[in-house]
C-alpha cells in the first residue's frame, strides 16, 4: 500500500483522493492474492469446492441479521455524538465538550479492546 499512497499522493498530487483510491487498490490486490491463493493451493483443496447454490441457501436469515447489527452499531455511535454535541448546552461548554469527547472515545476503545483481547485469550486457551 505504500507504494500507491507514495505514488497516488506525492507523484500525482492527488492528495486526500489519492489516498483513498490507494486504500481501496491495496483492498483489491488483497482480494486478487487471496483469489489466487485458494484456487493454487493445495492447502485449500479438501475445504473448498467452489461457489455452490448452497452457500446462499440461508442467506436471508444472515441479512437480517446483519441489518439489526448495523442499526444497533449505528445507533451507539449516534448516541455517543449526541452527548457530545448536547454537552455544548452546558454552562462552560468547551471544556464539557472535550472532556466528554476524551472520555467517550477512551471508554469506547477500552471497551472494544478489552472485549477483543479477552476473547483471543480464551480461544488461545482452549485450544
């Protein structure tokens, strides 16, 4: 990815869009060797079979539930800015502002981490 944001951002003086436009081909070469990769290898050949009818049989099902996640993700994130932005009200409203912003942000990664290294040490454990 370097190479495209050095390329994209200093060479062609692209800037923000350039890079945006490397993000999104170093995703894309990502997905291309990944392609690569399971239809070469033989370390895939006895888990994949190839795209199937079957793999979309309960697909339905898995949209719905990926519908609520994003609402309910959607809804959190929303409700953090609202506390932020409703802090503005209070009587000394920039030093609310950023403590609030510090603290919200600081809550919000500690949780997400905590919750993530929590479930790699069971996993790690019980294998």
């Amino acid at each position: 990815m370097l190479c495209f944001v050095g390329f994209l951002c200093l060479n062609v003086n692209w800037g923000i869009k350039g890079a945006a436009l490397a993000i999104s081909l170093s995703y894309w070469v990502n997905v291309i060797m990944l392609v690569i990769y399971i239809n070469s290898s033989t370390a895939c050949a006895s888990t994949w079979n190839g795209v199937s009818k079957e793999a979309l049989n309960d697909v339905v099902s898995f949209l719905k539930l990926t519908v609520a996640s994003a609402v309910m993700i959607c809804l959190e994130y929303w409700s953090f800015e609202m506390v932020v932005l409703l802090s503005g009200l209070l009587p000394n409203p920039q030093l609310e502002t950023s403590v609030l912003s510090i603290s919200l942000n600081t809550c919000w990664d500690g949780l997400y981490d905590l919750s993530w290294s929590w479930w790699c040490h069971k996993h790690k454990s019980v294998k």
